[in-house]
C-alpha cells in the first residue's frame, strides 16, 4: 500500500509552488486552491521532493494515508500495542492452565486418594490442562488402580477449573443396606438445606419441591445420560407450611395436677377443715380416706392426700387472645413434628369473634425434615437410554 500525504501550502501566491510542483513531474492526487494557501495530496516521492526544496511557504502534513499512518501509529503506540499482544498471550496461556481442583466426596480418605492419583498423571494445580482425550485415559487409569474403592469418576472443566465428582464402591456387607435407591420429599415444601454423603443432587436451597420429587438421586448421569445406579443418601430439611385452627373459650378456666402430693390428718367439722399440719399448697385437691365419722355429727378424722395444682383462670379478647392461641397451636404441631424440626414463624391469618369463643386461623412455618427413601433397583438404565435416544431421533 503507497503513502500519500495531505499537505496544507501557506503563503503568497501558492499557486505558483504548485505550477514549480508541476514542472517537476511531481504527482499531485488532489488539488484545493486559495488565495493564501493550497492543499494538495502527493505521494512519497512528492513529499520527498517537498521536504528537500527551500522554499519560503509553510508546509503542514493535515493527513497521511495508505502504508505510513500505520508506521506512524505504530510509532506512537506501540508500548500500548505490545502490552495488549503481551496480555492476550498472557491470557491465552493462563485460560489453560489450572487454578483450582474440586473432588466432590464427603469423606476426606477419597478426596485425598483422587487428588494422589490425579497428580501423580498430571492433573495438578497451577499446570496446563490435557485435551479430552488425555483426560478420559486418565480417568480410565484411576478407575482400574482404585478399582476397589472407587465404583464412579467424572472430571468436568469449567474454565480454569477442574471439578471431579466421584462415587465410592461400597463393599457386600450383610450388615448394610445396599440397594440402589432416591432420595425424596416426603411433603410440599420449600428447601432451606441440602446435604448428600451419596448420590447425585438434584435440587438446590430455596427450589419449591412437591411431595414425591427427587432431590437426591440415585441414578447417576453424565451428560445428562443416565450411567449408574447407587444407593443415595443425605438429609434434606424444607420449610413446610401448616395452619392450625384453635377455638378459645372468651372465660378459660382450668385447674391442671402438679404431681406433687403430700398426706396430712384432717378434721373435718362442718363445712371446716382444719389440718393438724399445715399444707405449703396454695391450689390442690382433696383425696379423703375417713378413719372417724359420726353420722348424727357433721364431724369426721380423715387421712387426706393433699394433690398440688396450678389454676389457669383467663379471659381472652380480640387483643390478648394471640399469644395464647399460638402457644397452643405449638402444643398441637409438636405431636406430628420431629425432635430435629424446628418452628421458625408464626402468624395469625384469621379471628372470629363470638357471643362466648374466638376462633383462629394459625400460619405456622417449619423447618423440617422432607427426607424420605423409594428403591429404584427395578428402574432399567437401558431402557431409559432407549428411550431418550428414540426421542432425539424423532
């Protein structure tokens, strides 16, 4: 590509510098003439000419064109441009090299065990990545040395990471349950916290799960493809919804035994009764058993068991009725509940007033354990490759 040059000519009469230009067989490209000045365009060899000739006009470069704008640029940029080529080799080179290695596994004797191996055939932090095919060999290879501890492995790259999911070969113990099955919600609910020692892990926290869904599976995939079957395990805890209705009497009294007791003599005379010794009891009952009694006489000695009790005397309104109606709304949930769920909110959806009871609608959120198991040891992993396969094919 040939240079050219926009040159600006300043000074008396340009016309005439262009005339001596013309003389010379200089080229010129393009040609705007003024009164005081003149702008031409001309190529290496013009400006070349230009530069030698003394002349008294001002000569001013406006615009290069063609091969030296570029040398020109390069010229006033090319610290810039060389860090810009420096950082994309840079990038280049860091985008396959590794910075992190993930084995997902609960215990720590495999993740160590995977990590051994994977370095020992050159998967370690801080070095380039192998191709897919290298890759594959490899999981082959850790596959048949660990081929009694290990019954699954799978290396995914996600940018500069490897993650490494792996499943551990459980020995025949009569002792333990092997058979492959799910892990499912056993209610509605909404999960707050997911853990899996085994199996693949299908629902994250805050995912809506029905009664029934898979959230720990037992079918392991690869690329979406089922591969194996395990027996998942884990605990999974949702936040489950339950309204309690209560119905509370507007004047509640009860009377409710302690279990403490004490035995005292009593003389009872008349509608008296005195005991030899004094009871400590502010609320109790009387069980009597008469040792003297005289019938014309309202007077008797009794053996007497004192009974503690706790009197509960309210009465409930529109404003203080809440309280007490959760409170109870508690009581009844914890029959159905578990000793690891825990309530976490509570409200008062509805309240209805009567001539002589309040009635209430009680909103009731719980942590709570969703965790339920279903075999899957009939499920046939060929038959759903069958029919996945039929399914792309249509």
């Amino acid at each position: 590509m040939n240079s050219k040059y926009k040159l600006k000519i300043e000074g008396n009469n340009p016309k005439r510098f262009i005339k001596d230009l013309i003389k010379e067989k200089i080229s010129i490209y393009n040609m705007e003439t003024y009164d005081k000045e003149s702008i031409i365009i001309v190529d290496d060899i013009g400006y070349n000419y230009i530069k030698k000739k003394k002349t008294s006009y001002k000569i001013t470069i406006i615009e290069e064109y063609g091969t030296i704008k570029y040398k020109n640029i390069l010229k006033k940029y090319y610290i810039f441009i060389i860090f810009i080529l420096v950082g994309i080799i840079l990038l280049k080179i860091l985008s396959n090299m590794i910075f992190d290695i993930k084995i997902e596994h609960s215990k720590s004797e495999i993740r160590n065990i995977i990590k051994q191996d994977l370095e020992e055939y050159g998967i370690k932090k801080y070095k380039f990545k192998v191709s897919y095919k290298e890759k594959e060999e490899i999981k082959r290879k850790i596959l048949r040395k660990e081929i009694n501890k290990i019954e699954w492995l799978e290396i995914e790259s996600i940018g500069t990471k490897y993650i490494v999911k792996v499943e551990e070969r459980i020995k025949n113990d009569v002792k333990k349950n092997t058979e492959p099955q799910n892990i499912i919600a056993k209610k509605n609910a909404m999960i707050l916290d997911i853990s899996a020692t085994h199996g693949e892990v299908r629902k994250k926290k805050y995912d809506y799960v029905e009664k029934g869904e898979v959230l720990i599976s037992g079918i392991i995939t690869r690329d979406e493809k089922p591969m194996t079957k395990v027996r998942a395990e884990g605990k999974v805890f949702g936040e489950v919804w339950y309204k309690v209705n209560i119905d509370l009497p507007k004047h509640y009294k009860r009377e409710k035994e302690t279990g403490k007791n004490t035995k005292r003599l009593e003389l009872q005379l008349f509608d008296k009764n005195i005991f030899l010794l004094p009871t400590k009891y502010k609320n109790y009952k009387l069980e009597r058993t008469p040792l003297i009694s005289n019938k014309i006489i309202p007077i008797s000695l009794n053996y007497t068991n004192i009974k503690e009790t706790i009197v509960t005397d309210k009465k409930y309104n529109n404003d203080n009725v809440d309280k007490e109606a959760i409170k109870i709304g508690i009581n009844k949930l914890k029959h159905k509940l578990g000793k690891n769920d825990t309530i976490i909110d509570k409200k008062v959806l509805k309240k209805l007033e009567k001539k002589s009871r309040i009635e209430l609608e009680i909103f009731y959120k719980v942590k709570e354990d969703i965790t339920e198991s279903v075999s899957i040891k009939d499920i046939d992993l060929e038959k759903i490759k069958e029919g996945e396969e039929n399914d792309s094919n249509q």
